[in-house]
C-alpha cells in the first residue's frame, strides 16, 4: 500500500494518530497564532488548552467554545471525558460497532452446524444462507473472522 506523505511530519503524525483537527483556523484563541509551541492542528492540545482556560482563567463556557472552535455541547463532552478518563479522555473516541454485533452465539453455532455438515462451503455461501435464515447482511470476511475468534477461544 502506497501511502502519500507530504513535507509536513507533525501534520503526517497527528493524521496518523486520528488527532490531526479538522477545523485548525477555527481556532482563535491568541495562543495558537503565531506560536511555534501552540498548534491548533494538534485536537488533543486544543482540547486541553480550552478545558485549562475554562477551569484557571475563569471565562465563560461560550467566550471559551468560540475562541477554540467547539460547540458548547462538545465542551461539556469534552469536560466528562476528560474528568472520567484524564488526559487519554482527549483521544478521539473511535466510532463504530467494538464486536461482530450481528454475529450472535446462535448465528455462529447455525454457521457451524451448517459447516460442519458441508466441509466445501465458503464464506459467500454462507452469507446468503444468513440472510436467508436469519435476515442479516453479513460481509463474508466478519465471517472468517468470527470463525477464527471461535476456533482460538475453543484452544484457550
């Protein structure tokens, strides 16, 4: 996989790390322009940064969300996240199922039972016996893994 970088590394390294900010020149705040150690690419110092100024300067919830370009419900998420978790509370929360959620006990013990009786049967095959069985469209590769998880949790 070819991967583009371009001639700025710290840009390259906050993309990487999905902590690269999204709207760098909504950042307003004095600190950040201009500043070599300010760097309103960098979501992770900007988070913290507005918390800090919120909590030691005193100003108010809307003069601090307007000057780093947050809303005042992302502030107050921001808040929780980081007074529940410290500063890996700043991390962007992944998006996403965390688990094959379609992929239940009882589909996976059907799976089974359906290999077990047919040893040539593929991943694509199994995908339309799902859906036909149990009305779920599954990507044939959550399949294989599920399998795998499986086998690996029955060596355990």
């Amino acid at each position: 996989m070819n991967t583009v970088t371009s001639s700025d590394p710290k840009r390259d390294a906050l993309q990487r790390q999905k902590t690269l900010n999204p709207k760098p020149l909504d950042v307003k705040n004095p600190l950040f322009q201009d500043s070599e150690f300010f760097d309103s690419r960098d979501l992770i110092q900007v988070k913290y940064e507005m918390l800090r100024q919120a909590q030691q300067d005193g100003k108010s919830v809307k003069e601090t969300t307007v000057a780093f370009g947050f809303s005042r419900v992302a502030f107050y998420q921001i808040r929780r996240q980081f007074e529940e978790n410290g500063l890996a509370g700043l991390l962007p929360i992944q998006r996403g199922p965390r688990s094959a959620h379609k992929l239940t006990d009882e589909i996976m013990d059907y799976v089974e039972q359906v290999i077990a009786q047919d040893l040539s049967l593929r991943a694509p095959v199994l995908v339309e016996l799902m859906k036909e069985r149990f009305g779920i469209s599954v990507h044939r590769r959550s399949i294989e893994r599920a399998l795998v998880r499986r086998q690996k949790k029955l060596q355990s």
